[in-house]
C-alpha cells in the first residue's frame, strides 16, 4: 500500500488529467494512474447533484433539519460535489463544515483548465469558489460561512475527532481500489457518521451493501442517475449496535 501510494503520488505530480464533456455538458477529468473518470459520463452535474446533493444532503436535511451541517467526503477529486453542495446550501442559509480526504490532488493548472471547461458550461457556477476549494489543505472559511479542511491522507489513516452528519463515498470503483471498500474500511465510515447520519455513494456493489449491513447501517437501494441503475443510502440508526 506504501509504494503504491507513493508511486502514484509521484506519477500523479507528473502527468496530467485529462478534460472530458460529458452528456450533460459538464466536464469531468480522467485520472492518468486508474483512467477512471472522477464522474460519470452519462452527465457529471447531474450525478453531483442526484446522487450525492439530493440523496445525501437535502435527505438529511428534510430528516434532520440543521442550520449547521458536518460533512465527510471521501474522494474529493474534481471538488464538484464540494461546490454544489456549498452553493445549494446557501441558497437555504445553512451552513456546513466541509471535510475531504484527497490524497492524489490534482494539479492547479488542470483544475484551471476544467474550471474554465465547466463555468462555460454553467455560467452560475463561481469559478472562484472552485480555485479556492483547491487552493488550500488547512481548514478556513470558504464561502458564505462554510468551512473546509482537506486532508491528503489515505482512508485508513483518516481519524476524525469527530462524527459527521452526512458522508460522501466517491472514491474510485471498487475494481479500481478494492482497498478502499473493504469490510474494515466500511466499518471504520460507519464510526465515523453521527446516530442519525445519511452516507451515499454510486456504488451498490452486493458485497459493499453487505459490508454497510455488517457494520450495522440501515441499507436503501435507489434508483441510480442517468446510465446507472442503482445507488447506495445507508442510514445510522439511533440505537447503533456495532455490526456482527
């Protein structure tokens, strides 16, 4: 896992991502290590906004309504669901602490080009939010009283001092980096989400839904975005048990 990690670390410093339009317009980038794209072809704003914005956050929110929300993503990436997520959040006035793992960032010049790629597209979209939420690793506030932290450590090596409201799962497919939807890994995000708490991801993968199950997560299976006929919600309950 160490050389791994380290090889494409340097690999990734070296080379760059590649900008791709997707069937909604939107841009995504294709890792130059995994040549898995950091969103969907079939529409990348749509499957921010659907998997992760509506199934994860207003979920929540309706459940659970809050004027300040914790939240986890596992997968920063391109920080599409960063931006989405803060922008739409404004827009009900509530505010969140946004913490994100990304242990591979990609280069500010690639980010520069897809930003350019994706404000042409939606010209809504603030291409200054999205060069601040790649500008830094320290937590500071970000915009319209959110917070942000990343963090450029592996998942396993992620200890929180706290739990979170709503978890985004959107690291690389299971195919890609199996170690990272392992039953430890799965039972580890499990600890981290709040009594109540809402994790989503794409995949809906059999044995990933049997390892939330096992952690002791309540499993809904969705209806997926374009292209994609499942998603993944798992639920906290109040009364947590620690899985089997």
């Amino acid at each position: 896992m160490i050389l791994s990690f380290f090889v494409a670390f340097i690999t990734t410093m070296h080379t760059s991502h590649k900008i791709l339009i997707t069937n909604d317009n939107s841009p995504t980038l294709q890792n130059p290590i995994t040549l898995e794209t950091y969103h969907s072809m079939n529409g990348a704003m749509i499957e921010a906004q659907h998997v992760y914005y509506d199934a994860g956050t207003a979920w929540h929110l309706a459940k659970s309504p809050k004027p300040l929300l914790h939240l986890l993503e596992v997968g920063f990436g391109t920080g599409l669901n960063a931006m989405l997520t803060m922008s739409r959040l404004t827009q009900l006035g509530v505010r969140c602490h946004y913490a994100a793992l990304e242990p591979f960032p990609i280069a500010m010049h690639c980010i520069a080009d897809y930003s350019s790629q994706l404000t042409a597209a939606y010209p809504d979209i603030s291409k200054t939010l999205l060069t601040q939420l790649h500008s830094t690793d320290l937590e500071i506030p970000i915009h319209e009283g959110h917070t942000l932290s990343k963090h450029r450590v592996l998942l396993e090596n992620f200890h929180p001092s706290q739990t979170f409201d709503v978890i985004y799962m959107d690291a690389f497919s299971p195919s890609t980096q199996p170690e990272l939807w392992e039953p430890e890994i799965l039972q580890n995000l499990a600890a981290m989400l709040a009594p109540g708490g809402h994790l989503v991801t794409y995949c809906s993968k059999g044995s990933v839904r049997r390892g939330f199950a096992a952690a002791g997560l309540e499993i809904e299976r969705l209806q997926g975005p374009p292209g994609k006929r499942e998603m993944l919600r798992a639920r906290k309950p109040f009364l947590f048990s620690e899985g089997l």
